[in-house]
C-alpha cells in the first residue's frame, strides 16, 4: 500500500467511528487512513434516544422504556413512547468501527501520535506521527480539540463531569425496566449536580455522580457521593466495583467552526458537534456524520447543514442560566416536582 490516501482521520472515537463506518459503506474504494493512539480498554457507555429499531441494536448493551426524575420533593416516572432509550459500550462500537477499516484492502489504522501536519502543496497535506511513518492525504479530518479553546475567556462554558461505578450486588436490588434519567436529591451544594443510573439486570447497574458547572471537582469527591448515594439513597452496603468510567464533556458557546481550514476539518467535539446544553453526542454524531459524507462524496462545502442557528440561541441561553445560576438546578429540570 503506498502512503497517500483520499481522507486521513485523527481519532478513533466516537465521531471518527461514526466518518469511518458511513465512509466505507458508501465508499468502499476510498483510501482512508485512521490514526489514533488511545487505549483499546477504555470502557465508556454512550447512550442515546432513538424511534423503533436502529443501525447499532446488534451491539446494544441495554434499553429501557422507562425513565425516573427525581429530587427531595419527590419523583416521576415516564413512559418514555415511541422513544427508546438506547446504551452502548464505547469499545464494541469503536471495535466494530476498526474491524470494517481493517477489512477494506484500500484502508489502513495506524497506533500512533500525530505530531505535526504540514502543506505539501494546494491539495495534500503530509502527516507525521510518533511511529516514524509520514503520510499524505487531500482531506484530514481531526478530532483534537485546538489549544485555543482552552485559553478561550469569551465563550460560555460549562462542563459535563462525571465518575461512574459499574457495581453487582449479590441480591436484587435495581429494576432493570427503568432507569434513573436524573436523581437530585443528593446534591453537592452550590452547583448542578445529580446522580444517573443505568440497571442492567436486577443485580448490575451503572452508578454515575455527574456535574454541570464551570469549575471540575477532585476525583475523591465523586467517590464519596457515589458512596453516600448507594449506601443512603439505594440501601445497598454489599456491593462489588466492577468496572470505573469518568469523562469531561465541554458544553459550551464556543466557536469551534473557526478551527476548520483548507483540507482540515474539526470532527466531533473539536468541531462543535456535541450538544452544547446537554452533552448528548453520539445520535447527533451519527447524523452529522451522515451529512459530512454526504457532502464530501457530492463536493458540497464540508459544513453544509451541519448546524442550524435557532438551536445554537436555544443552547446559548440555557448555558448562560445554568452558567449564571447552577446552584438552582432543579428550576430547570423537569425533575424538580413542586
């Protein structure tokens, strides 16, 4: 195989699965070439809305019908019809994704660190990485967040934080028919925070401590709230950790669109392609991802119906009141019963 390719992509996640997946199923003669360097292991749930059945409920881990809001003042469930709420594990989507690029004879993965990206000429860009290999290729898209994001003072942003427990219990304890959308009624004062349960199975579920707010906390505070919420609120004292995920997910006005340049393209969160006042990725990745390649494979302009400006005002003001007022979270939740 010789080293110039049609598309390079930078990561393996969420949106470079997705590029990939729908790049080899409507393309399956491009020359694509994925380079990432992120551990196979890392365990993460991405769950999602959806009507009726969808293209991953081959490699759905769990789904329920049934949602639950809850806080001090009490609770609601929610017959949740025609939606489904749908989860699935981070490695056997991205596994799925990488065994469809390894089976196309035109398409290569490289395990390996970009470490720069330079023009060739108008039309090729060369790409240098930790293993020594140098490639070229006409597109490159990029899921490495720009530095100046970061540095960014402009912009309103929160993050979604959280720690997750994976845990078993020797008895029955969970009713694996509904989950636990949002539980305020163990808090961390001052800020938006709330407890999500995804059960598996009667004796399996997913315990997650997470956090809309400006500032990220230290990694104790969420053991000890995930605890204080299995111990108190649960009642369970007999249970095994069987699996830890954490995350941060930048909900944000940030324009990352301006990081798009000729023959580089921002994918997934660099790109702006998460839901700013919810953190929600994967369905809006999987349509979006849809669209790029869409546009790529007609020669539409990349950005083409990517985003939609009334949604940006929607997500703009609900930022700036959680941003502004996060200590009265359950005033803008449906959880909060009064």
């Amino acid at each position: 195989m010789d080293h110039h390719f049609d598309i390079a992509i930078i990561g393996l996640g969420c949106a470079g699965s997705h590029i990939t997946i729908e790049l080899l199923k409507q393309h399956p003669d491009i020359k694509l070439v994925v380079i990432d360097d992120a551990p196979s292991t890392i365990h993460k749930k991405w769950s999602f809305w959806e009507k009726g059945s969808g293209k991953w409920d081959q490699m759905i881990l769990k789904k329920w019908n049934h949602g639950l809001f809850k806080s001090d003042k009490g609770s609601i469930e929610l017959d949740m019809h025609p939606y489904t709420y749908k989860t699935i594990n981070s490695v056997d989507f991205i596994a799925f994704a990488k065994a469809e690029l390894e089976k196309n004879h035109h398409s290569k993965f490289i395990n390996s660190t970009v470490l720069s990206i330079n023009a060739l000429n108008e039309e090729t860009h060369t790409i240098s990485s930790t293993d020594g290999s140098s490639l070229s290729a006409r597109l490159i898209l990029d899921s490495r967040i720009d530095t100046d994001f970061f540095k960014d003072q402009k912009a309103i942003t929160l993050h979604q934080h959280f720690k997750g427990w994976t845990i078993e219990t020797p008895m029955d304890s969970f009713n694996p028919e509904c989950f636990t959308m949002m539980d305020y009624s163990l808090r961390d004062n001052g800020t938006t925070s709330f407890t999500y349960v995804l059960p598996y199975s009667s004796q399996k579920a997913l315990i997650e401590f997470t956090y809309f707010s400006p500032e990220l906390v230290n990694d104790n505070i969420y053991d000890n709230y995930l605890k204080r919420y299995i111990n108190k609120h649960l009642k369970i004292d007999d249970y095994k950790i069987v699996e830890i995920e954490n995350g941060v997910i930048p909900m944000t006005t940030y324009d990352f669109n301006r990081h798009h340049s000729h023959k580089i393209f921002k994918i997934g969160t660099a790109g702006g392609w998460v839901k700013p006042s919810t953190g929600y990725s994967f369905k809006m990745t999987e349509k979006k991802a849809e669209t790029l390649v869409f546009n790529y494979l007609n020669e539409i302009p990349l950005l083409t119906g990517l985003s939609k400006n009334r949604f940006s005002l929607y997500d703009k003001t609900m930022l700036s009141v959680l941003h502004d007022f996060n200590n009265e979270c359950t005033c803008f939740f449906p959880s909060f019963i009064r």
